[in-house]
C-alpha cells in the first residue's frame, strides 16, 4: 500500500477496511463523490464525505490496493467527473420563508441588506457536500455565494425543524428539532427527513439544492 502524498493527493489506510482519501482541492473531492454515486469500484463497500476527506471502506483487506489504485485515476481527471456532476446530480427545489431571528444580523455581519442576503440565498445554486450532526442534516455549499459568516457565540437549545441557517461558508435546514449554533434566516415547511418515504433524507452528497423564496 502507497501512504505517501502525491502534487494532488494523499490516500492512508484507516485500518484495515478502509481508506482515505485526502484531495488537494474541492472539486476533486465533490467529483470523486458524485462518481462514486453513480459507479461504485469493485471491492467498495460504501463512502462517507467530510469537509475536506473521504472515506472509502472495503469488501475485504485483500480489495485495498485495486480500490486505492482506481481511486487515484479518479483524481487524475477532476474536470471531466466535475461535468458530469452538473448533469446528474439530483436537485431539490426549497422553498423558504425568509423570517429567520437572525436574518437581521447576518445582513449586519454582510454589510448588506436583508433584501441582498435574500437575493444571494437564493439565487445561488447549493450542493449538499456531506451529511452530518444529525440524519438528514446536509451540509450546502455554493462558490462565490458571498454569505460565510461566523456561528452565533451562543448556541439556542432548541432549534425549530425546517429552520434555514448558515454558518462558516455553509447553508443547511435543520431535519429536525435539535441545538445548533447556526444563524438562522428562514424557514421552509418541507420535511428534510422523514421515515414515511422510501428514502427519508431528501439530501445526500452530491445533490444539488435551490431555494425559493415564498416571503418573509
């Protein structure tokens, strides 16, 4: 097994079942997720994205090298994976009430208006980039968004489910009541989880997510 750091990449083993993979950059990593989607590798078990890794756990030790070795051509041509990405990705139209405690203050921390805030929300095109803290929670980025901001230095203990947020460069809706820290600027009656469907997320990494402003 090859540990060492290549100009793009570095791939470890985490035991003895799994790998993982630490791109240079985020494309690489959000094209490598949304292959992996569509076309598991042989001797793959199953993935989980972070913020900046990958997890990629094995059928058997034995699969380690022929995973590890297609894992690397993957990463070798981001661009055309990063194509397909805008292709087949899943979309999900949100709509939100833009009524959140704090919209307030995220305009405040922007130096722009509640009605710029609003605008770049929702004109922006979000890509869930891992699920995490809770089931269904996704974690949404858009480039050039121009709305990171800071979490609240003082987390609420009990957030409303359907609440739209942001924080550190991230948008997400709360799946359910829980605490969090994130500065919440609307809300959407859309269940983000629910155990009636087939599948009770409707966000997984790599899905692609618009919201629609329905007022304030």
């Amino acid at each position: 097994m090859n540990d060492g750091a290549t100009p793009s990449m570095q791939i470890v083993r985490v035991g003895d079942r799994a790998l993982l993979v630490v791109p240079q950059a985020d494309d690489q990593l959000d094209a490598m997720v949304e292959r992996l989607r569509h076309s598991p590798l042989h001797g793959m078990q199953d993935f989980l994205p972070a913020a900046a890794t990958l997890l990629v756990t094995l059928e058997t030790e034995a699969d380690a090298q022929g995973v590890e070795r297609e894992l690397r051509r993957l990463l070798q041509a981001p661009s055309t994976a990063t194509r397909r990405t805008a292709v087949t990705a899943d979309e999900l139209t949100v709509p939100v009430r833009y009524d959140g405690a704090d919209l307030d203050e995220v305009a405040r921390l922007l130096e722009v208006s509640v009605d710029e805030v609003i605008a770049r929300h929702s004109s922006a095109v979000w890509r869930c980039r891992f699920v995490g803290f809770t089931a269904g929670f996704g974690y949404l980025h858009a480039v050039d968004a121009g709305l990171t901001v800071p979490r609240r230095s003082q987390s609420r203990t009990a957030v409303p489910p359907g609440s739209v947020a942001l924080a550190d460069g991230y948008s997400a809706v709360y799946p359910r009541q829980a605490p969090g820290g994130w500065q919440l600027i609307g809300s959407t009656e859309l269940a983000m989880w629910s155990l009636d469907r087939p599948r009770p997320a409707l966000l997984a990494p790599g899905t692609l997510v618009r919201f629609v402003a329905a007022g304030r």
